[in-house]
DNA sequence: GGCCTTACTGAAAACGTTTTTCAGTAACTC
DNA sequence: GAGTTACTGAAAAACGTTTTCAGTAAGGCC
C-alpha cells in the first residue's frame, strides 16, 4: 500500500487524485503513484520514465497503466506535452486552465506559467491578411532557467 | 525519369533541390519525387502519405527514403512539424527563416506566415519573475480559414 | 463490516511506425 | 568515360504504443 508523506507536492497529488475521482475515475495505487512519481518530477518525463519513478511507490505497476492514466489525466487538461526538436520529450503537470512551458535546454526542467502574452496584434494581422481565424495556439518557450546562466 | 512541368511550385522545388545541393547531397529521381509531392501538398503530410504522393512521380521509391529526405529537409530548416493534439501530424514546406503555421482544424491546409509576432513584453515578464532568458518559441496557431468560414 | 457491480489492473500479444543493415546502383568529380 | 562514394530500396530489426483478456479490487449499497 505504501505511505504518502505531506510534501510540498502533496497538495497537487490530492488535486490531481480528486479532480480524477471527480470525472469518475477511481483511486487505485497505480494511479496515486503514477500522479505522485509526476507532480513529484522537477523535468517532463515520457512514459517510459514515469514508469520507472512509479516503480518506487509501487514496484508491480505495468507500463500499460502509465500510458492510460497519462491519457485520462491529458483528457481532464492536468497534463500538457512538451515538445522538443525532434519530437515530443514528455508530459508535465500543468493544472487546470490555460499554461504555458517554458523549458530550459540545459536542465531539462519546465517551467510553468499562465497564459497572459498577447497574440491579439498577429491574430488581427492574420485574420486581415489571410481571413483566418484564430481560436487557439501552441505556444512554448526555450531557453535558459536562472540556474542554468548562472552555471555558465 | 519523368518530366517535371513548371508550375507555381516550381520555384519552390528548385529551391528546395537547389539546397540540398549546396549542402552536398546528391539530386536523385527519389528526391526529386519526394520535394515535389512535399511542396505541392496543401497540407502538412506524415512520412506514409508523402511516400503514397512521391510514388505518382517515382513508383520505385522508398518509404527509407522518404524518412531520410525528411531528415536533410528537416535539419535544413526546410520543413517543420506541424502539431496536433495527439501529437505530430505531418511536415510542412516553410523554407528558410523563422516561420510560423497557422493550422485551419477542418480542412487541414497549413498557412506559413513570418514570425512577426511581439512576445518581447512576455519574455521580459518571465526574465523578471523567474529570470528565465528565452531564446526561443514554438507558436502554432489553429481555427479555421477564410474558405471554411464560409462554408458554415 | 460484507456483498455486488464493474472499472481497473498487468502480462502478453499485436500493432504501426521508424531505424538499421546491406548489397546493388547511379550521381557527381575529374 | 572511369572512379569514387553517397544513395537507393528490400528486408529485418527495433521501438513505442495499443489491444486483449482473465483476474483483482475500488466504491456504492445495505
Ligand atoms: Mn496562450
Ligand atoms: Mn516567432
Ligand atoms: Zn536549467
Ligand atoms: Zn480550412
């Protein structure tokens, strides 16, 4: 079963258990520590890797519930993916509502912010130019993290 | 060998062609095939439906070979992904630059703009707050274009 | 608490996509 | 035209993800 020691992410976990209980799901230990090994985790992880920190929680969890609880908890907007150069590099907790990654290319860690830049001049300019129109967007940073500048 | 009628995308074709050339690859019948299928299309293609295109040109090609094209394009600056919310649905001619797509959600046509969007005011808040130096951004767009407007 | 329903689980198999291997071919250089 | 070597396509291998299925346990109910 396993014991869950408060922690500063304790309180994401419990949001994240709820918020699945709340859509129906049930709370089995492969979810608690599948949703633990994720809040718990400082960079994206694939589903391969989250598997393995799940492990530690909970040694006889399959690969196959990593990948199901990463589709319910993407299904409820808990998670985003993170895209890298070649591909996507994995999922992050992101909470409910609109958030954007800023991923640092050093550590690896992202970092999470709400969605408060202004897109409203190139969606007017698209919209004059083009006649498209705009309803949403994917918009992710790269760069450096303070720590990783100060490391140069 | 075929013949290769000059159209609208001709020029593109060239270019493309042109590029590969001045990176040391080799203009072969494959990659002839492969760059025509990719700048005639009007929407982003995965690796299966560029190869089904590249055949109408070239029957003998190869779906390697469309990976490996895809790969030089790629790291050219050529062509770029375009996302959707499963994940990668296709390549997209851009050409060289900084350029952005916007996605329409119901034909799947894909529209290359210049990134001359103004995030200037969200990396100096990020700069700030989390003294993350961005360098740079993934934006993609989606909504619907001018034609499915008005097919509503 | 115990019972019942049924969502959930993990192992295995199946699947689709991408990469590697390799011997033959042909593009470019001289 | 000859020589070098990058490129090709078929096949096999590797990879990541999804499906299948019989056993298990979560949550609702009394
Ligand atoms: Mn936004
Ligand atoms: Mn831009
Ligand atoms: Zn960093
Ligand atoms: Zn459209």
């Amino acid at each position: 079963m396993g014991r869950w020691l408060p922690n500063r992410e304790g309180l994401k976990m419990d949001f994240l258990l709820q918020e699945l209980r709340r859509a129906g799901y049930r709370i089995t230990d492969a979810r608690r520590a599948i949703v633990q090994a994720l809040v718990n985790a400082s960079r994206p992880l694939n589903p391969q890797e989250l598997y393995e920190a799940a492990r530690v929680q909970h040694p006889r969890v399959g690969l196959v519930t990593v990948y199901r609880t990463l589709e319910a908890l993407l299904e409820l907007g808990m998670v985003q993916k993170v895209h890298g150069e070649q591909g996507c590099v994995g999922y992050v907790y992101t909470g409910r509502g609109h958030r954007h990654v800023a991923w640092c290319r050093a550590c690896g860690r992202a970092f999470i912010f709400e969605g408060q830049e202004d897109l409203s001049s190139l969606e007017q300019s698209l919209e004059r130019t083009l006649h498209f129109r705009v309803e949403g967007h994917l918009l992710q940073l790269t760069g450096l993290c303070a720590e990783c500048q100060a490391r140069t």
